[in-house]
C-alpha cells in the first residue's frame, strides 16, 4: 500500500504501489511471455474437434459468419493501425500482431469454407461409422 487519502465529500481511496519484488516478476513475466509461444485452446479449436457431429452445411454457413465477423475485424483494426500512425510503429504492435493474426485466420476459415462447398471436406453418418467401424491399421 502506498497511501490512503480523501479528497473532498469522496469516498476514501487507497494508492497502490509496485514493489521492487512485483516489478522483478513482472519483468520476468514479461520476458517469458514475448519469449516463449504457448498454445492456447480456445472454444473454436474444442468446436473445431467436434465438426464431423454436424452436418457439412451448417458447419459452413457458421464459418461464413465467423467470416465476415473476422473481414469486419481486420478493417476495424487497419483502421485503428492507420489512426495511431502518428505514434510510430512501437504503440501499434499490439494491433498488428492482431490484425495478422485475424488474417491469418480468415485465410484459413475461407479456405475451409471452400473445400465444404466443393465437397473436398465430405462426411456423412455412414462415412463415419465406416471409420469407427474398421479402425485403421498401423505400419510396420
């Protein structure tokens, strides 16, 4: 605690500080971070798994929502890029890293959208028992 003070008819407030101990594991925490990728399993990767209980159809018209919600997301950043410009590169990385990594993912959402449509990513209730039904087999 730093200090404890009122000013006026306010309620009372307290000030804190970071001690010499927290700023050491902040920057420590800090360094890892920037350092070290980690995986993270957000609820569209655990959606992503259960795919093949949904019909083809429906797994796309979703994607395509998710779609346009990422385009309307990545002009929404450009623009927020282009309005801090002014600041210089250094108080925009936070907003490129996500806008390249929302690109990223709408390339490949559309993709994924585009082989449901054609048929490259295919499954029916019959294909799947086929599989359960004759597990595949190993190389020796």
């Amino acid at each position: 605690m730093r200090e404890n003070g009122r000013e006026d008819n306010r309620p009372e407030r307290t000030l804190y500080a970071l001690t010499d101990e927290g700023s050491k594991v902040w920057r420590e925490w800090m360094l890892d971070a920037l350092a070290s990728p980690t995986r993270e399993y957000p609820e569209f990767l655990a959606a992503m798994a259960f795919v093949p209980l949904l019909e083809p159809h429906d797994v796309a018209a979703q994607l395509a929502h998710r779609q346009e919600k990422l385009a309307t997301d990545l002009a929404r950043l450009a623009a927020q890029i282009a309005a801090a410009a002014e600041w210089g590169r250094l108080f925009t990385l936070e907003l490129e890293c996500l806008r390249e990594t929302t690109a990223a993912e709408l390339a490949w959402v559309e993709s994924v959208i585009e082989d449901l449509r054609s048929g490259k990513i295919a499954w029916s209730n019959e294909s799947l028992a086929a599989l359960t039904a004759t597990p595949p087999t190993t190389a020796k």
